[in-house]
C-alpha cells in the first residue's frame, strides 16, 4: 500500500519497480502515472494496463472487494468493464487490468454530440443499469456489496454546505433540503447498483461518439433505485432522461424525475459540506453544487 498523496509524482520509478517485479517482460514499456484517484494510485502502461495500488489499508480492502464484485458483475452486463487481477506481493498488493480504451465524457463533450450519439449513449447507460438492477442481490452481498455511503444529513447541509454557496441559491438549497425531507422511501427499494456513474468513471471513444466502457466500481453497493440516476447530471440532464427513458423500457419500473432532481441536489450539497473549507476540493464541489441549483432555479425549483 502506498501512503502519501501530494507526491504521487515522486512514485513512478517505486511503482515501476514492483511492476517488473511481477512483469519483467514489460522493462522496455512506458509507465506514467493515470490521473489521481481518491482511494489508489494508477500506473498506466504503454497505454495498454493499469496497475492501481490502493493508498492505505481502507483502499486496499475496497480494491479486493471491487475485484470480487466484478468477477459476478462482468459476464452479466452487455456493459464492457475492468476484469481485475489482484496481486499481493510481500507488503505492496495492487491490481492490473487491461485498459478500457477511452476519455472521459464532459459536459462540453456531451454538448457536442449528434442526437444519434446521445440516444445510442443514453439506451446503452439505461440497460447497464437494468442489467446490474436485476442482479441477484445474495450474490452481489456474499461477493463483497454493501450499503452504500450515507449522504451528510439535513442539519449539516444547512450548516455548512448552504453558508458556502452565494447568496442567491441559498433559498433554493433551502428548498431542495426541505424537499429531500419530504421524500418517503424509494418506491423501488434498495438495489445493487453503480451509484457512480459519471462522465470520469466512462471510456469514451470519441471519434466513433461511442461508450467503449465503464470502471472503478468501488463505490457500488446497495443503494435506493432512484439514486443510480443523479450522477449522469454531471454530464447532462439530457443524458439522464435518456438513460431514464431507457431504463424505464427495459426495466417496466416508472422513474420519478422530480425526485431524482433533488437527490442530485442533496448530492452536491453533501459532496460540499464534507469539504467546505478544503482548498484543494471544496472549489471544484461549490462550482458543481452552484451549476445544479441554477438548473433547479431555471426549472421554477426556487424560494418561496
């Protein structure tokens, strides 16, 4: 396990070493380092391999565990994602998978897209989503998935994520929070999910304007069926009423939009109020929060 974060940049030839170590046939390729993750470091390889070694203990049982769910997950999604090998050598354990070939898809990206491209991408996201829906929940648990992570609660997004945004979204936070409280149980219940499924997380082939695949599934787990539907707003709300739509064909469940409007925004609230004062973060997570609540505010969601 590798501790340390802000001099990743000093590790490469440290991770190159414990790479041949294993792969000596690879002394004569090109390691750099893939960008930084939370939780592990990634070497990629002739732009070929990823090697990722975890960043501590926590990282390292989640790596295992993501490798497990996957082993069930990938023969039952028409979805492309990361076969994992895991290796534990002496106190370095780290794993290695072939590359899904790909950037990752932004909003500017999305924006630029044909209408045939977001519809093939929103069909293939909603089937993914459908297949990992049906997956037998015993199975996904003896492998290794639990709940997922817990949002911060009602009181702590009015005490330190509203206080960070400007002045006028702050009603409209209000309103998201008040209506997020409101909420009854998921009408679906829990499900084993992605719950991750942003534009970073996606390989995507820009000059075909296709989805090659998706990876790190770290953060899967047991989660409310609405909630596997927020994260595509980073990219798009476009793209997640197509994956919606699409989803709702599959699947014959009813999706509920205005709900899955203010679990995005309880979302980003509480992505805030874990950081408020992180120079490093909070800025990226104000600038996402404050993208969302305008949207909101644009689609009459505001202040009485």
């Amino acid at each position: 396990m590798i501790d340390g974060r802000h001099d990743d940049n000093g590790k490469v030839d440290q991770f190159r070493d414990i790479i041949l170590s294993e792969y000596p046939d690879l002394a004569a390729s090109t390691f750099e380092l893939a960008p930084v993750g939370w939780d592990s470091i990634a070497v990629d390889v002739d732009d070929r391999l990823i090697f990722k070694f975890p960043r501590n203990e926590v990282a390292q049982k989640a790596l295992v565990r993501e490798a497990a769910l996957l082993a069930v997950v990938r023969p039952r999604v028409s979805m492309a994602v990361p076969a994992l090998r895991i290796f534990e050598r002496g106190q370095h354990l780290f794993s290695l998978h072939e590359k899904l070939k790909g950037e990752h898809l932004l909003t500017a990206e999305y924006d630029r897209l044909p209408e045939d491209a977001r519809q093939r991408l929103g069909d293939a996201l909603g089937q993914f989503y459908t297949e990992l829906h049906r997956l037998d929940k015993e199975q996904m648990a003896d492998a290794g998935a639990a709940p997922i992570g817990a949002w911060q609660s009602p009181a702590t997004l009015r005490g330190k994520a509203v206080p960070a945004l400007p002045a006028e979204l702050r009603g409209v936070a209000e309103d998201i929070i008040a209506g997020f409280e409101r909420l009854a149980p998921d009408p679906h219940g829990q499900t084993y999910g992605f719950f991750d499924g942003h534009g970073w997380n996606m390989a995507f082939d820009r000059a075909r304007s296709r989805l090659n695949g998706i990876y790190d599934f770290a953060d899967s787990g047991f989660g409310p069926v609405h909630q596997e539907f927020i994260y595509s707003n980073f990219i798009s709300p476009d793209l997640t009423e197509r994956i919606a739509a699409a989803y709702e064909k599959a699947s014959g469940r009813t999706l509920d939009r205005c709900r899955i409007a203010i679990l995005t925004g309880i979302h980003r609230l509480s992505e805030l109020a874990e950081l408020p004062d992180d120079s490093r973060h909070a800025p990226a997570m104000t600038h996402h929060t404050v993208i969302w609540l305008e949207t909101m505010s644009g689609r009459g969601f505001a202040a009485s």
